[in-house]
C-alpha cells in the first residue's frame, strides 16, 4: 500500500537542548496525502473494475489474481428508468407537493410501465415503443391506485432483480431526488429501499452495490455534441437516429387526463431512449476506461478528462517508484498593485479528447506529417514578426 511521504528533521530530535513539543513542527513535507484510499488501493495492487478476477479467501486475507484470458465485459443486469411527474403551469416539478404519474423502465431490454391512477384517466394495457427494429421496446404495464402503491410496486420489483447498474438521463439532478423525497413523504427511505443515497453537495445519487450512471454526464463530456443540444431528444436525434416522440411540458398533466395512452407512449419512449443511448455508447465506452484507470465507473463517468489523465500519469508514476506532486493550491489571498482582490476572474482551461474511444500502444496508429505546411507556417511566422 502506498503512504503518505514526509521528511523529519532528525537534527532537531536529536538535539540535547531544544526538544520538540509537537512532531507536526518537524514534518517537512506531505505527499499524496489527498489521494482518495480506493484509488491507492488500485494502484498500489493492479486492480481495475472492469476486469475479471479469481478471488481466494485465506488465513492471510483475500487474494486477487488477474485473469488475463478473459476480456469480454460481464454481463450486468441494467435498469433504465424515467419518471413522469405532475406539475403546476409554468413551474418546475417541485417533489414537496407534485407526484409521480408513471414510471418507466427497461430492465436487460425488457421493458415495464408503473401508472398511477390518482393522476391517469383509465387503465392502460401491455403496449409496445419499438423507434427502429433494433431498439425494440415491449413493455407489460402495471396499473396501481396512487403513488404509494407505485413507489412501493418499484421498489419491491428492483429489490427482486437486482439491477447491477441503474442508468438515468440527468437522474442525478431530477428523478432520484424527486423519487427520493417523495418516498420519504410516504414514509419509505430510498436508502433502506434500494441502497441509492442523493448528495446534494456533489449533485450525484450513488449506491455502495450498484452503479448509477448518468447519460447526461456522458453526452456533456463524450458525445462533442454543442452546447445547448444535450436534451434527450436532440441526443436521441443526432445519436440513435430517430424521432423521438414530444409533449409540451405544459400539457403533460392535462394528457394524462384526457389523452393517457399518448402520454403512456411518451414516458416509455424517454426509457427506451436512455436504456439504448447506454447500452449503444455509455457501457462500452466506459467499461474499456474502467479497465485501465483505477476508479469506479461512477467516477470514470463523472471525473473531468483532466482528471482521468492525472489518474493514468498516477499508475505510471508508481510503477516509475515516483512520488506525484501535491496538487497546487491557490493563495487565499491575492493582490493587485498592492490592493486586496475581492473576487478574481479568468478564462480557464480543459482538457478535452481529440477522438472518442480507447487507445492502446501495441494497436499501430499512423500520423503524417507534410513539411510543406511547416515550410509556409514558418514563413508566415517570420513575415508577422517582421511587420510588428
């Protein structure tokens, strides 16, 4: 396991005359004190999720051995779920007093529907979303009285399944912690449920024994899609290549009413939607960079691509026996031509991916360079210099 790095000044414990009062005024320096235990563990131990091992339990411990012959990715179970909510005209759904109508989701292609008839007009049947032949979406409905039943009709089916990854499209921001406070306005605890807890210091919903994997984190960070085109339908467009169905969300309460079937087929469309955005991109993408950074899933979906770097540089930095630098930490108070600095702005920068996708050294990658394009960019250089 590696430690934290710190140098005594030996002179001074030595010394006859001057004792010490405390050890901390001998320490000179610390390093890679702040690095997270579970990303040490990876490092110092070769251990990445996304590879298969053979686990042993001895008197000595528990031993990991690397099983080299298989690279195909484990079959997980994935849950893609996506809630529809009630709403008051030109407001935000707001889960102190708005509930839940439906709840969709595709477990392993399969697909359910939840329909609370407290907000439904009728029943509605088994029905079918299939966009394109190869994202086929049957879905067997269950119709409940209210939204306890509902809550309590999806908690029990997850706590049968046991999905290994759930997957949302802005989930951590939205359906989690709308499902949650609502279930604690029923009385229900979605940590004792399911095990899912939302921080809302660090925006995320995660769980100890499941993955939650956010699609939106991947589309603002992977998909080199414009800002401002990071909605699911706009992704499903560009992504999947089909229309997907829309509602104005201004009529979504009153549908439900009077036209529930249409709005029944909305909801699934969302579930099957983010189940196939993840199954199509998400999961491999990041399943392969799991196999080489020493991270959870979450947070190789979650970290920046700076981040990412910085954990790679890390797992060659130990095999170099290098100890990695502490991280630079700003002052906490600046000054400008001797004046105190209330606030401080700039223009920072990001570290971003030329290609999407995995690279490996022993693939060949041919680059081409053309001295003619270095020839006229090193006259157009001189000729700016000259004139300025």
């Amino acid at each position: 396991m590696g430690i934290s790095l710190f140098d005594l000044n030996f002179d001074v414990l030595t010394s006859r005359e001057q004792r010490p009062q405390d050890f901390l005024d001998c320490i000179v320096d610390l390093r890679e004190y702040d690095v997270p235990y579970h990303v040490r563990f990876a490092i110092d131990n070769d251990v990445r999720c996304g590879q298969w091992y053979d686990v042993s339990v001895s008197s000595t411990g528990v031993m990991l051995e690397r099983r080299t012959d298989l690279l195909q990715r484990a079959e997980v179970r994935v849950c893609a779920f996506d809630i529809e909510t009630t709403k008051l005209p030109l407001k935000f759904p707001d889960a102190e007093y708005d509930s839940i109508m439906m709840i969709s989701y595709m477990l392993d292609g399969q697909g359910y529907l939840i329909i609370n008839r407290e907000c439904v007009g009728e029943d509605i049947e088994d029905l079918e979303y299939t966009p394109k032949p190869e994202f086929e979406g049957c879905f067997k409905v269950t119709n409940v009285t209210n939204e306890v039943e509902l809550l309590r009709q999806w908690f029990a089916h997850m706590q049968e399944v046991k999905p290994g990854i759930y997957v949302t499209y802005n989930g951590d921001f939205f359906d989690w912690p709308f499902v949650e406070r609502r279930a604690a306005h029923h009385g229900f605890k979605m940590s004792d449920e399911l095990g899912f807890q939302c921080n809302k210091i660090q925006g995320e919903c995660r769980a100890k024994f499941a993955c939650h994997l956010d699609c939106y984190a991947w589309v603002k960070r992977d998909s080199y899609l414009p800002q401002g085109s990071h909605g699911l339908k706009y992704v499903t467009k560009a992504k999947l290549g089909y229309q997907p169905l829309e509602v104005n969300p201004e009529d979504m309460v009153r549908f439900a009413k009077e036209k529930p079937q249409m709005m029944a087929s909305y909801s699934v469309s969302d579930a099957v939607a983010t189940y196939f955005l993840y199954m199509t991109y998400v999961h491999p993408f990041i399943f392969s960079l799991a196999t080489i950074i020493p991270m959870a899933p979450d947070e190789v979906l979650r970290k920046g691509s700076g981040t990412l770097c910085e954990m790679l540089l890390m797992v060659q930095a130990y095999k170099a026996n290098v100890i990695c630098p502490n991280k630079h930490q700003s002052d906490s108070e600046k000054f400008y031509k001797n004046h105190l600095l209330e606030s401080e702005t700039y223009i920072g920068g990001h570290v971003e991916c030329l290609e999407s996708g995995v690279f490996r050294s022993d693939l060949p990658t041919s680059f081409k360079l053309d001295p003619a394009a270095y020839e006229a960019s090193h006259f157009h250089l001189s000729y700016c210099l000259l004139f300025y």
